[in-house]
DNA sequence: TGATTATTGGTCACTTCTGTACAAAACACG
DNA sequence: CGTGTTTTGTACAGAAGTGACCAATAATCA
C-alpha cells in the first residue's frame, strides 16, 4: 500500500489557529473552515480514497501545517466524525425529550434525509453509513467508532419507539427490538440508494410508506 | 493519488489458462481459482482498497500474470461483478415464473442473506452494495454498471409485488413504486448493517418484521 | 529590542503503486 | 527437432503517498 499504515509521532497540541490568539507564527488558515473543507473531502472521496496530500491540497495548506494541525489522517478523521454528528440530519432523533410528541420528529428527520440527500448535487449520501462500509472490517482503529455509533442509533430508535408506543402515537410493536432495527436498517439502505436515486418525491414516497407499515400517522 | 486512472493497453484476448489447452507455455494458475481468490480479495477491502499488486499476491501470481490475463484492476472487477452476480443470495428473487407463489422465495432470500452475512467470519458485507458506497459518485468508469444494477434490482421487487398482488399473498400496495424502493433499501441496508451485526436470529426478527409490515404471511 | 514560540515551506528517505517491455521458459505441433 | 506461441519472471520509469526534520518566518511578550 502506498497509503502506509503506521501512525505519526504524536506531539504537543497544536495551538489551533482560530483558538485566539497567542505567541508564535500565526497560521495562514482558519481551523474551523478547513474543518469543513476536510468534511466536504473525506465525505465525498471517503476515508480511504483521501489522501493526506488530498486533504491539504483541498484545506489550501501544506502537508506540513496538515499534520502539524491535525497529527495525521486519523485523528482528523475522528475530529470529523464529531462534526459530522452535529450536522447529520437525523440529529434531532436523539434529543426527544419525554412527553414530546415522537412522530413530527420522526417524519421530519425522514424528510429532511430525503431533501437533504436529494438536494447533494455530489450524491455524497450519509458520512457514517459510507465509513461503516468502508472502514468496519478493514480499519480496526477507526472501527470500533464507527460500530459505537451504529449501535447508539439502534437504541435511540428503540427508546423512540418505545416513547411513541407508550404516548399511543404508533400500536406497541410486538418485538421493540426488531422494529428498532428495521427504522435502523432503513435509514441506512435509505442513504445509500440515495446516490443512486436523487428525485426527494420518491425517497419520500418510500418514507411514507415505511414509516406508515410502522404505524405512525404521516400527514399527506 | 498513487493508484492512477490511465486503464492498462488492451491486448488480444489471452488464452485463459485454463481453457483447455493450446500452444504456449502454460499457465501455473487455474482460473477459475484466481478468479475466486480476487472476488474474496475485492469483496474484503473494496476495489479502491485492493491494489493489483495485493489481488496478484493474493492469487499467487506475479503482477505481469495478473496484466496479462486480467488486463487490469478495472477489467477484473467488471468480471467480478458477473461472478457475484451468480452467487448472490438474492439472485432467486430474479428468477421467480408468473402462477410461481412469490412468498416462499421472498421469506427465504431474506433467509439467506441474514444466514450468510451473519456466517461470513468476515463480515464482508455485500458485493454490490460496498460499490454503491465506494464507487458511485466517484468512479465513473464503473458507477454505471453498478447503478444499473440497482436500478433492476428495484424492478425485480416491483415485479415480485405485482405478482404477489395479483396473486392474492400480499394487498394491493397503495403505492407499488414505493413498496418496491422500500424493499430494496431495507435489503441495501440489512447488508450494510450485518457488517456490526452478526447474529442471524437478530437480522432475521427484522426482516420478519418489515416482511410482515409489508403484507408478506411468514410462518412464525 | 531581544527572547520565545508556533507555523510555514521545503526537503529527505522511504514505500507502494502504476503500466510497460522483453528475454527466458515451457508447452503444441508439424 | 525446430518453429511458433503464450506465460512467466524481472526490471524499468514514473507517479503518488507516507511521516519526519529543520531553517526561515512572523507573531507575542518581557
């Protein structure tokens, strides 16, 4: 492999160009926007078909501000993890509070998955499904994040199935378990055909139809 | 990037060691094996993932072999694709006759898939879905055979539901398009999702589920 | 202003990958 | 047994990737 696998020296913490300011050279760039621009490029070429020169080139920096700021691949790759999180559009899954209606949530997410997914004129599809693919069973650094995270969505859709079922919103599933999996397994299989088909009507058409055999009362 | 786009010289069309025999040194590999050894190479690390060097090393051959008889990582992988196309678990789907009930190939594809992916020690996944993820959108030499493939894919199950409909196992589904994308991407995302969760009986109760959700009668 | 400090820009040494070229090897056939 | 044919083994040239190293630069701070 031309893409090694050994790991960077790990060194001080780096200042962090737009954490204020301080002695030193200033950095020429801002961490926040280049956050974002590694975001832009591990999404759309994937962990494994980025290259550190890649995500420079991209970032506007040199490989050596590159590992100076991030220490390497790796740990930008879990940084990015973390953003993702706050942007993915099934965020708002997790933060129903008790006694909250489930079912407007739970059809906004799915129309926001189709609209946003719709509307990627690069098909890029979901960050943490394409790692799943790419990473679990090949990457056993990154992996176990990536499964930690798999295994968190399943349980937020079983405590929201539950939450629904006692609230009356949906009848009280026979097996919890398996109907978490399958909004888990859906939502999944919906990022992923979702750069093979990008017209949101029918995505969403295949929502309705899926969150409805769920028994959730969807609106028109 | 090191692995670089420009496609390999085409040649004549090598004798194919093990086709019979002919004039010419032969051949120190079979085939067929080698051809078997790539699917397991590709289907483990992904066509971006498995260099010619690493299929050639793992079919025991030298790189020159591999050049000659393959004509290069994107030939091969094409011809990979046929291979798995026959060995996939779902192929049955594909193949079912009209007055055929559609039922009992359904329940045990779904079967199948959630017995193989849970068997494989590997957790390879599924061929034509890690494409999806890696080469669409990326590689657009090779998206098109995959898209299509998805594309018929979701037609079969259009089909399949017809059939089903027609022939009084399931109920007329409101929507038949959608029924059939929701198929699919649950079948998309069962094998994602298999790459984290191994056991048969947990995948199973999901399909149960969404087979049942669908109209589909499955014996307990 | 001088000491301190962090980023930059460039280079080094190394590995892996790519596809091609060609002589040597090993067979079939007349 | 020589001729033709095909595969093999090895080498080549070039591209891209890896992480480390270090002098120059450009700030802050005393």
């Amino acid at each position: 492999m031309a893409r090694s696998t050994k790991s960077p020296k790990s060194r001080i913490t780096p200042r962090s160009s737009s954490t204020g300011r301080g002695p030193g050279r200033p950095a020429k760039f801002n961490r926040e926007t280049a956050l974002e621009t590694a975001l832009q490029t591990l999404w759309k070429r994937g962990y494994v078909g980025a290259s550190a020169s890649a995500l420079s080139d991209a970032m506007g920096i040199e490989r050596s501000s590159f590992y100076n700021t991030f220490l390497g691949r790796e740990a930008l790759f879990r940084e990015i993890l973390k953003l993702y999180g706050q942007i993915t559009p099934d965020r708002p899954l997790g933060q129903i509070t008790l006694g909250q209606a489930v079912t407007p949530v739970v059809e906004k997410v799915f129309r926001d998955v189709c609209r946003v997914r719709a509307a990627d004129p690069e098909s890029k599809g979901c960050l943490m499904v394409n790692s799943i693919v790419m990473l679990v069973g090949n990457d056993p650094a990154l992996a176990p994040e990536i499964v930690g995270a798999v295994q968190r969505q399943i349980q937020v859709f079983e405590a929201l199935l539950q939450q629904a079922a006692r609230q009356g919103e949906i009848p009280v599933p026979k097996d919890m378990r398996a109907a978490a999996y399958t909004l888990t397994i859906f939502l999944i299989g919906l990022n992923v055909i979702s750069k093979v088909e990008n017209k949101e009507a029918v995505l969403w058409a295949s929502c309705r139809h899926q969150l409805s055999n769920l028994g959730f009362q969807i609106k028109k």
